[in-house]
C-alpha cells in the first residue's frame, strides 16, 4: 500500500500544479481560454489516473485488513481531494459558457416556430424589446462533405439538445437537414422513421463523419494540399485567399481542441516555404521574425507571428487597393481593356507595383530548371538527357511548357525569336538540343555524312602509364550486331578525335559508315605517316542500361598500354558516404581500355559535377558513371598494403562505434524522429507479410529493401570457409559437437536439406564459423553464419535487407528499468531465432536470422494475448533484448506470477522461456554468483552491477599505435557511464594523436608521451572492476519523496553530464548515479562557456531519455551547472546567436527553466567526467555516490549566488541590422532656374522680378 501511495503522490502533486494554474489564470481580468481549455483537458487525465490509484489503494488496505475508522479517513481525504478538482473544473467551465440564453430555456433555433418571429430576447438578465422582426433562420443541409459536418453540426446540435422537442421531432428535423441522394441521407434512411432510432441514426452520423480524429486528418491534408498548392502553382499569388483558407481550416481544428502548439512545429516550415520570394524576404526582415514567444502571456509560436505578419499583409494590401482605386489614367484603362481583348499565350500582370515595400529590398536572381531533366545546374540547350530523346519528343516536351522552338525560353513564339546563334552542327538558327541531326532517329544521317578529308590529329600515347596517378576510366557496354561486351573507357582532354579498339570493334561487329585519311602528332612532336582510318558507329550503354548513346569512334589497332584501376583506400569510403559508386574498381574484370574519348565527346558525356576529395583526388560524373583522377597518397601495389588497407577500414569503422556508444541516450531528438519514421515502415511491412502455421510458429519474409533478391549464390565462398572451419574444429576436438547442434536443428524442424535434384539458380549459401564459450551454460559451441559476406563488388545478403532499429540504443533503458525495484531478475528464450519460420519463397537464401524480425514477431504475438495477461505482457515486452529478459519486481510472489505467466505466453508461440536468475541471499555454488546482464556484471548476492574489465597484458616494449590503443579501449564496455571518467583519458590521447597527423599502425613514441601515458592507465584498468554499483536504485520500500538531479560541466577537452536520483526515507536519504556521459570536445577550438552549453544539452537530453525509460515524468527534477553564463542564456531566453540560440530552445523545451540552478566548481559532480581522471583517482573519489551535500536538507543546498560576467553573456546576443531603401525622385525646376544655367545669371534675374514687383505695387 505504501508503494501505492508513493505513485499517487507525484499525480497529486501535478493535480495541485495544475488547479494553481487555473486558478491564476481565473484571477486575470481576461483569462486565456485556450490556456483553461488545455489545463481542464490535463486535468481530467490526472483525475483518472489518481482514480484508478485511490481505487487500488483502498482495495489494498480491505486485503490488509484495516480498521474501519482508517478506511473511513482514507475515502474522506480521497473524496475532499476530488471535490477539490470538481469545484475548480464548474469554475473554468464557466468561463465557456454562452453570457445569454435562448427563450424557453434552450439554445435551439428550431425551437418552436414561433421563437423565429419573436421581437424579445434576454440579455445578462434584462429583458429588452426589439421594434423589428429577426428573420428567420434556414437549417442548413448536410450533403456527407466532412468538410461541411462542423457547421452543420453546430447548428443541428441546439436542435439534438432541446430536451422540449421530442425524437421523433428531431428525426424530421434531421431527415431535413440532409441532401436527398446524398451520403448521410443514406445513412439515415438505413433507420426507420421512429422515436427509438434517433439515437442510433445521430450516432451512425457521428461515427461516419463526425469522428474528432477524422476530422483532424482531414483538416490537417487540407492544409497540407494547400500548402502544396501555392509552391508548386505557377499562377499570380493571391495573399488574400491563401490567408483566409489558412485561417479557416486552423479554427476548424482548434474547434477540434487542436491548438496552434500543436501544429506549429510541422506547420510553420510549410507555410514559409509556399510564400513567393519577395514576401518571404518582407517576412524575414519584419520585427515578428525569429521572435520568442515562449515567454508572452499567452505564449506564441513562430506560426502565430507568421499568422500575425500574414494578417497585417493582407490588411495593408487592401489599403493599398482601396487608395488607388478610382485614379487611374484614361490612358491605363484603355491600354488594361486592350489587353483582355488581345490573346496571349504568355499574359502579362495587369499592373506593376511602383511603391516601396519591404520586399523590394531583396537582391538576387531566380535559378530556372532544365526543360528535359528538371533539374537546375544547366541550360535546356545543354542537357545530356535530351540527346536520348528524339526530336518531336523533344518538341512535345517544348510545346508543352510554352517554351520558344530555337531558344528555349519563354515569352515568345519561334517565329519572332531574336537569338543571334545558329547551330554549330547544321548551320540552322536553333540551339544544340533541337538539332535534328544530333537525335538518336536520325543519328545515321550524321554518319553516313562523314568527311573523307584527311586530318591530323593530336594525340597523347605515354608508353609508360604511373600506377600512383589515376586516369579518368570507368566500364561501360559496348553494343553491335554480333555481341555485347563490358569495356574499359578513358576519357582524355588532351586529344581530339575518339577511338576504338579493333578487338572490341570486331566482336561487337559494329557497321562501318566512313572512312579518313590521318595522321597523329604524338608526345615529344613526332608523326605518324599519313593513313587510311575507318569509322564506326559505335552505341555505349551504362552499366545499368538506363543511359545509351551512340558515338562516331576512328579504329586503332590498340588505344593505349595497361591503366592503372581504382586501388582500395579510404577515398572508396568518402564516396560511398556521398552515394558515389565507381565501375572501374580493382576488382573489375575488365582488361586494358578499349575506348577512348576525347574532346570531340567530351563536353556532350560530362555532367558538369565534380566531387574533390580530402586526399586530392576527384570524382567527375558522365552519363555513362562516375570516373576518379588525380594522384594517389601512399599506394603501393603490394599485397602487404592492400591487407593495410582492409585493416584500415575496420579501425575507422570501430572510432565511429566507439562515438555511437557514447551518444547513446544524448542524441538530437530530430535524428531520433527520422529513425522513429524509418523503422514504423519496416514494421508495417512485417505486420503485412507475418503470418502463424498449423504448429503455431510464427512465418515471416526477410525485408528486402527493393523486394528483390539479386545476389549471388556464394557457393565458393561458403565452400572455401567450411573446410577452413572444419579443419580447425577437428584440431580442437569440438567438431562432434559441433555437428551435432546441425543434427538436433533438423530433428526439430529448425532447417531442412536441400535436395540432390534441386538447382536453381536463384539462392544464396551463408558461409558459418564456430564461436567457442566455455563459460556458457546453454551453448559452449554454437554456429555463427556471415551474412556480410561479398564476393567482388556484388552486395551481400545484409546489404539487401533492412536493418530495423539499432537494440545498443535499448540497453541503457533497460539497465535502469533492471535497476528500479527490489528484486531484479533475468532469463533467456531458449533458440530463440530458431523458433520463427521462414518463409518458402525465402528459405534458399540464408540459414540464419536478423534481430529485428525476433524482435518484431515477440512484439506482435504479446500485443494479441488476452485481455487479464496484459499486464505482464506489457511487463515483458518493456523487459526484451533480443533473446534477453532484463526488469526488476518488488517481491517473491510477484515474481513466482511473473514468471508462470510469462512462460506461458511465450510457451504459446513455441518459445520457451528459461534460465531464470534472481536477487538471492545466498546460492549453492560459488559460480553461480556471478551473471552477465547486457554486457555487464551481476553479484547476485550482493546485488552490484560491475562492468567487466579484460585481463590483457600492454607490452611497452613492443609497437604501440593507434590501433591497438582503439582496440583495447573499445573492450571496456559501459553503456551507463559508470567509469566515464576513467575512460575519457585514452579518448583524448586518440585525439591528440589525430591532431599530430599520426597514421593507424604507425608507432606512437615518447615525443607525444601518449605511450606512457597509456601505459600507465591501462595497468591500473584491473582497479575499475572494484567500482560496484548498487542495482536496486530506489534502495527503500517505504519512500518519501525522489528527486532526479542532473549535473552537467566542461572543459577545455570535454563536457559531460550525469544524472543522480535522491530517495528520502524514513532512514534518511541515499544518492545513487544513474547515467553518466562524457565526450571529447570538438577538434575545432570552442570557448568554455560554449562548451558548457554543450554540456546542458547533453544533460538535458540525458535526463529525457531517463525519465522516459523509468516512466516517471511527474518526478522533481533539479539541474545543475557551474557555469553562470550558460545559466544566464538559458534563463533569460533572448534572442541568441544561430549556436547559442539553438541549443538554448532545445534546453528550455525539455526542462523547467525555473529548476535550473548554479552550483559551485568544487561541488559539481560533473567535473571528474568532463576533466577525466586515472582509475585509481576514480577509486578513491568514489564519485557515483553523488555529492556529500545533496544528502543534506534542500536549505544546506548551494544557493547559486554568483556574478555574471555580462560582455561575456552579450558576446552571443543576436546582431539587429536596419535597412533603408533610398526612393530617389527628379523634380521640374522652377521656370527661373531654367532661363540662363549660371547661378550668377539667375540670381540677376530673380532679383529684376521683384524689383518690378515692388514699383507695380
């Protein structure tokens, strides 16, 4: 019971936040009632949930057998404290209430005929008398529109709730009000005309067109289409319409009790994106811009300044209207007459705008798209994409966007084009694109019209070719008559007129249309005798067929001697990041070059984009693929480096593990959304495609990415590896066993043999190795299959296959779910992965499965259990990892339940549940004490949790580089961040020796004294395992209160974070960590307030991830820094720079700002982890404790007085810049200015003037 009266506590103590709110806000003269209606919706889900406790509590306490006057005390206080919510719900609802009533007592319109023509009404109270008749008031007709059920609803609800009227009344009414023929009229019609079946007719409505989450669907598409609408629309846009639509489907949806909150976030960045140029640009220099509204009163979003600018837009527009209506010339009206009369294809606005707005002050140009690809970077006359389309779809494509026939360019016909060009091929006035001799229908033509003139051509023939320099070569296909064939192709500048290889030309039996008499000026200044040389018309295809093109090649005995391919390096890596994929790899099949491509071909075949490596080296794109140049760093072609190389590959692939370990639980919540979105598809589609056999296993297909399966069969492969294995189990002994657990899988069902008369062609063969674990209880040896393995550069089976989610990211929640109650247990599902079935039509294709499918049918089969086995199967699904179950309970009998029931549900699906392990006093064997949990260490009698440390000997003698310091750190594993002071010190000594240029396997000498120093560390890692963490958390049944206090601090070479929870008893207090986190600060140089600010962050997100996994979201929560200006950026909340500004709104959107507190240096926890230390400091400082002080009463706390350095503060405040547009205007001078142009003159005669004046008068 008193377990249960600790969940109550935090639901009252946000039930009384929640009332003191309201009540604050009844207090104003003008409450916000967007503010009430969220808090009265807030508290009517806490009324619940504090129900559902008062309920079990009282339930408990009839169990215990209390007396009745506790019983009696008890039902008293829950019955004041809900009393307490009803009086201050009557009081908000009141605020919602209509200030008149209808006559009758009802705010129906339809009640009585006569209320129509009545002249009297009752307003606050006082009766007052109209000397006019109201007319009178049509129902509205509802012709099954969603669109329209809001306003119609609202009016035929005063109808529905006219308790004077009867229901057969009503149900005329509602026949009424709906459109013959229509759908809801249908709906209706389904029901009998009768008293009784109005109800069931008003709820089939409701139910059809009425659902609150429907509608919100619909109006939220609504916007969407909208939105989408105005950017792609080609037509003058209309502010005003585009406002009104906005404005009405938003009060649509907040009719809904859909607040603006809500939909700023996804709407904002749509509404801006559709708004054209020059009011984008009026929008971002306006004072409502980039303004924070979080601390208004009500608060704002930036989609309610946007609203606010678009508002104030359309008001002035129609100002600007209404002041020049009326005035315009004579001369404009005609010319305004003239034009609608006179047809145009390209119409011309009516008016230009000649005032100055705030939009005028934009400068730029627009990038217009290519015609054919769609595709900015390019002019249409230039695209490579129209040189495979032929000339009258080319002029479709023209006619269709209203493009001129020469220039491709809008606004005027062909006929009255002024281009100056002619086309260089036929001397024709049109551009390159349009020429029909360049189109593929009539490419012959172009062929058979080749010169027979004799040439001499320029020609760079190196009869030695550097390996360490790679030349522009790609694969391509090479296609003719006979036969299609894989060739090598270079491109090179430095020459004119393509070739092809004899070889090649012979065996695709390409058709001579031509020859020439040439010679060729080679290298150095020599040349050749003058000799006949035939041409071909050769057609080249990409090697994914989607690119053809036909070339004019000249026949060469051989193009050139041997070219070096594209070697193995880390360059191979950066491209695959950018999606670059070459052809012409080392692992290409394809011997010396066969066709060369010079300049006559080359400006038509390249893209014109180019990607430059940090090596030097660069990737140029054609149609035909990617090609690589430039000099290559440090190759040799060496076996030796070539195995460097591959070992390479693996050591950076390890630093980014390394780095996602440690950002596990700190990520951006925008990366966790995108993920969120990805693997919610892949879901879908297994949901789709699972399915249960007659035994009851559950049948699943693998998740191909593009639902195909083109991968190679990988027989050799697999071959080769089983001997390998098979000779090396037979050494050790373990090849009986080994071949037994493939003997007890076909017995069981779990695989089956191929048959000798089965050869298809479409499977894949899984090569597997043995894994020995002597220390393992279940299986010592198992088989472990590769499904990564590739031959050449085909894809491997998982390179097919969808990931699903990444399950390191499950285990710090599940750690502290392991850590929050008293008992903490574990088990394990015996051949787990075994136990599904794979479909038929996949079968061929592996031997073994990937995670997420185990993870995505246990989901699905607990999600089906019936209703009284929920709870625990909500338990257990919160408890899995992989094969894992990881939770805690509070007693014995909660567990003996727990696991009966659990055993039994996954019994149901064929999987058995087993190895069960416990908190214990005290076990048989000593063995047994110890169990691994995710990777850590478990002291079952003692209740500790230790990570463990491997027992490896450094040898400073020998050579110590960066890959054996990365390879003996990442064997230290600690999700939780228990040793991450410790562990921070090599992190930073791998840091020091990328910024000192050292490569991964080259030796690390005393210059840098990294390799004593982590000498010296790792002989004292064996200390770490000494540091025991208490697993039950919460350490106390009878709590009082619990508070979570986050720390957070940085230093010049890091920041950290770490999370500590507080548990008051009736025995006093105990402080426990329970996440910590450190990282390396940026190579960049940042200043440590910066850094500090880093460090909020990562603790803000830290504490997020905390609550969530604990599901304790109503618990007090204190943060902590040491830093007074990043305190002071995120208290006052102003209008930051782009970095300090963006953080700053992250932090403020996950805590209380109000709870943010400064806490000396000396006292901040999270100065060991941002500082590192060595594992014997760590030792003596025992620093998951948590600090001495925070066990004292909250008025012995640091007060969190300190001075604030305000230029320090004010360095990252946002810089305002004013614009003004200078509107320059030429006035007539007067008539005496213009007589002479000497001032002397003027003066002259001014003065004549008045003296004339004056003796007139």
């Amino acid at each position: 019971m008193e377990q249960l009266k600790f969940e109550r506590k935090p639901i009252r103590s946000s039930v009384t936040r929640t009332i003191n709110l309201i009540e604050s806000e009844l207090t104003k003269e003008t409450p916000d009632r967007h503010t009430l209606r969220c808090q009265l919706e807030k508290l009517e889900v806490l009324l619940t949930r504090i129900n559902e406790v008062d309920i079990k509590i009282l339930s408990s306490m009839r169990a215990d057998g209390c007396s009745e006057k506790e019983y009696e005390e008890e039902s008293l206080s829950i019955e004041e404290y809900e009393d307490k919510i009803r009086n201050t719900k009557v009081k908000a609802e009141e605020m919602f209430v209509p200030s008149f009533q209808l006559p009758g007592g009802s705010q129906s319109p339809t009640n009585s005929a006569a209320w129509y023509d009545s002249v009297g009404t009752s307003l606050n109270g006082e009766s007052k008398r109209r000397n006019f008749k109201l007319p009178k008031i049509q129902l509205r007709k509802f012709n099954g529109d969603m669109k329209d059920w809001l306003s119609w609803w609202s009016q035929f609800k005063k109808i529905h709730e006219d308790d004077t009227l009867a229901d057969s009344d009503k149900f005329d009414y509602l026949v009424q009000g709906m459109v013959i023929g229509s759908r809801a009229r249908d709906v209706v019609d389904v029901y009998p005309h009768t008293e009784e079946n109005y109800p069931k007719a008003i709820a089939a409505l409701q139910e059809r067109f009425g659902q609150p989450k429907l509608l919100k669907q619909l109006y939220v598409r609504e916007l969407l289409k909208m939105v989408i609408q105005n950017a792609k629309s080609k037509e003058d846009f209309q502010l005003c319409k585009m406002y009104d639509k906005l404005e009405s489907h938003l009060k649509a949806l907040e009719s809904l009790n859909v607040s603006h909150e809500q939909m700023a976030d996804f709407l904002y960045p749509m509404v801006e994106s559709s708004l054209p140029e020059d009011l984008l640009v009026a929008w971002q220099r306006s004072l409502f811009y980039g303004h924070d509204g979080s601390q208004s009163n009500p608060p704002q979003s930036e989609l309610d300044f946007l609203l606010k600018f678009l508002k104030k837009e359309v008001e002035n527009e129609g100002q600007r209207s209404l002041a020049k209506s009326g005035f315009e010339t004579d001369e404009k009206k005609k010319e305004a007459v003239k034009q609608k009369k006179t047809f145009s294809r390209f119409p011309k606005p009516e008016y230009e705008s000649d005032y100055p707005t705030g939009a005028g002050l934009f400068s730029g140009h627009s990038t217009s798209q290519c015609v054919f690809c769609k595709k900015s970077g390019h002019q249409s006359s230039v695209c490579h994409k129209a040189g495979n389309m032929t000339l009258n779809e080319k002029k479709e494509v023209v006619k269709k966007n209203k493009l001129c026939l020469v220039c491709l360019k809008p606004g005027h016909f062909a006929r009255d084009c002024t281009c100056q060009w002619n086309c260089v091929a036929c001397e024709v006035k049109h551009c390159k694109a349009m020429c029909p001799l360049r189109s593929v229908v009539d490419k012959s033509s172009e062929l058979e019209a080749s010169s027979s003139a004799t040439r001499t051509s320029a020609a760079n023939f190196n009869v030695a070719c550097r390996g360490d320099v790679l030349l522009k070569t790609l694969v391509v296909k090479a296609c003719g008559p006979k036969a299609v064939t894989s060739v090598r192709l270079i491109y090179d500048e430095g020459s004119q007129l393509s070739n092809c290889g004899a070889a090649t030309i012979s065996l695709i039996g390409s058709k001579c249309i031509g020859h020439e008499w040439g010679r060729n000026v080679l290298f150095g200044g020599g040349v050749t005798d003058v000799k006949k040389i035939n041409k071909y018309a050769v057609d080249l295809k990409s090697l994914d067929g989607h690119v053809k093109k036909t070339l004019v090649l000249r026949e060469a005995a051989k193009i050139c001697g041997s070219i070096p391919r594209v070697p193995a390096g880390p360059w191979i890596q950066a491209l695959r990041k950018k999606n670059i994929w070459l052809s012409d790899y080392q692992d290409s099949y394809v011997d010396n070059p066969e066709i060369e491509v010079l300049i006559d071909y080359w400006g038509q075949l390249v893209t014109g984009k180019q990607v430059k490596l940090r090596c030097g080296l660069i990737a140029v794109e054609t149609i035909f693929g990617w090609t690589l140049s430039g000099p290559v760093p440090n190759i040799n072609t060496n076996d030796t480096v070539a195995m460097s190389c591959i070992s390479l590959f693996h050591g950076e692939a390890s630093v980014q593990c390394l780095w996602n370990l440690d950002s596990i639980g700190i990520k951006d919540p925008e990366e966790h959304k995108s993920k969120r979105e990805n693997e919610e598809e892949t879901k879908r589609h297994f949901l789709s495609t699972v399915s249960r056999n007659k035994e009851g296993r559950y049948t699943v297909t693998l998740p191909w990415i593009d639902g195909a399966q083109k991968i190679p069969d990988n027989k050799l492969v697999a071959e080769k590896r089983l001997i390998g294995t098979t000779a090396k189990l037979k050494a050790n002994g373990n090849y009986k066993f080994y071949d037994q657990i493939f003997v007890d899988w076909e017995k069981e069902g779990i695989i089956e043999a191929v048959s000798e008369e089965d050869n298809s062609t479409l499977c894949h063969y899984l090569p597997h190795r043995a894994v020995i674990k002597e220390e393992s209880l279940t299986t010592p040896v198992r088989p472990v299959f590769d499904a990564s393995c590739k031959v050449g550069r085909n894809p491997s089976l998982n390179d097919c296959l969808e990931k699903g989610p990444n399950l390191l990211e499950l285990i710090p929640s599940l750690l502290l779910r392991f850590r929050e109650r008293k008992l903490g247990v574990i088990s394990d599902v015996r051949k787990a992965f075994q136990m599904i079935e794979v479909a038929e039509a996949d079968r061929d294709f592996l031997r073994f499965l990937c995670p997420f499918l185990l993870g995505a049918v246990i989901e699905l089969h607990l999600e089906s259990v019936k209703e009284e086995l929920r709870p625990i199967a909500t338990v257990l699904l919160k408890s899995l990892y992989v094969d894992n179950c990881v939770t805690s309970l509070d007693s014995i009998e909660e567990y003996e339940e727990f696991r009966t029931h659990a055993t039994s549900i996954m019994a149901d699906a064929k999987m058995e549940l087993r190895q069960w392990e416990r908190t214990a006093v005290d076990v048989p064997d000593a063995k047994q004490q110890l169990t691994r949990v995710l990777g850590l260490k478990w002291d079952k009698v003692q209740d500790e949790l230790f990570v463990d440390i491997p027992k490896v000997e450094l040898q400073l003698q020998g050579k110590l580089t960066k890959r054996v310091i990365l390879s003996l750190v990442q064997q230290i594993f600690d999700p939780m961040g228990y040793l991450s002071p410790a562990t921070l010190v090599p992190k930073l000594m791998l840091q020091k020796t990328w910024e000192s240029k050292k490569t991964w396997d080259e030796d690390l000498d005393d210059t840098l004294d990294i390799k004593s120093e982590f000498g010296e560390w790792w002989r004292q890692t064996s200390m770490l395992a000494e540091v025991k963490i208490p697993r039950w958390a919460f350490r106390s049944e009878l709590v009082k209160s619990v508070q979570f206090h986050v720390f957070s601090d940085a230093s010049g070479a890091a920041y950290a974070a770490a999370v500590f929870v507080r548990v008051e008893d009736q025995k006093g207090v105990t402080v426990q960590l329970l996440q910590a986190k450190a990282r390396v600060a940026p190579l960049k140089k940042m200043t440590i307030p910066r850094l500090e600010l880093l460090g909020c962050t990562i603790a803000a997100r830290l504490h997020s991830s905390v609550v969530e996994a604990l599901s304790m979201d109503g618990v007090e929560t204190y943060f902590w820094t040491d830093s007074m200006t990043a305190l002071s950026w995120i208290q006052r909340n102003n209008e930051w720079g782009t970095f300090v500004g963006n953080r700053v709104k992250e932090i403020c959107s996950l805590t209380k700002v109000e709870n943010c507190r400064h806490v000396p240096g000396v006292m901040n926890p999270a100065d060991l982890p941002s500082r590192g230390c060595n594992p014997a400091q760590l030792l003596k400082s025992r620093w998951w404790e948590g600090p001495t002080w925070l066990r004292g009463s909250s008025e012995t706390w640091p007060s969190g007085q300190a001075e604030v350095n305000e230029d320090e503060v004010l360095k990252e405040k946002k810089k305002n810049m004013t614009t003004v547009k200078l509107v320059s205007t030429s006035q007539e001078a007067p008539w005496y200015l213009r007589r002479y142009s000497s001032y002397y003159m003027n003066v002259r005669l001014v003065d004549e003037n008045c003296q004339a004046l004056c003796q007139t008068e």
